[in-house]
C-alpha cells in the first residue's frame, strides 16, 4: 500500500492542479458578477488562507475562521473600490 507522498507525486500534482483551476474559476466568476476585485490570483488567495491559520491550534486567543473573516470581507470590500 502507497501513502499518497509515496510514488504519487504524479495524482498529487493533477489534484492541485485541478484544485486551482476550479478555485481560479470561482474567482473569475465572482469578479465577472462584481462580488470581488478581478485582479486575485486563487494561488495567492489559498496562501493567504493557510498562512492565517498557521498556528491557530496552539493559541486560544487566536480565532484564524476570525482573520478569515476579515480577509473575505476585504475582498468583498475592494469590488466598490
């Protein structure tokens, strides 16, 4: 039996690959319907998501869904801008 990280580097780059086709699609699609601003990458939207909840599980006093929030908000924010 093979663990994803072994020998299927192959599945595991089509995944993502289809991942940011699809993110990148929903994107386009929320632009084009003026929800947000056209000029985001979904590569750097997932970054941005994972990197604000990096660590959330080792500090209660940080609410990552919170930030994420926040950064959605800003999106929505930026379509009047």
């Amino acid at each position: 039996m093979t663990t994803v990280d072994e020998g299927a580097g192959q599945p595991v780059r089509k995944i993502r690959a289809d991942a940011q086709r699809n993110e990148q699609a929903l994107l386009a699609a929320a632009a084009q319907a003026s929800e947000i601003s056209a000029d985001i990458d979904a590569l750097e939207l997932m970054y941005g998501i994972g990197n604000l909840c990096v660590g959330a599980d080792n500090d209660p006093r940080y609410n990552a869904r919170r930030m994420v929030e926040l950064l959605i908000a800003g999106l929505l924010q930026s379509r009047s801008t």
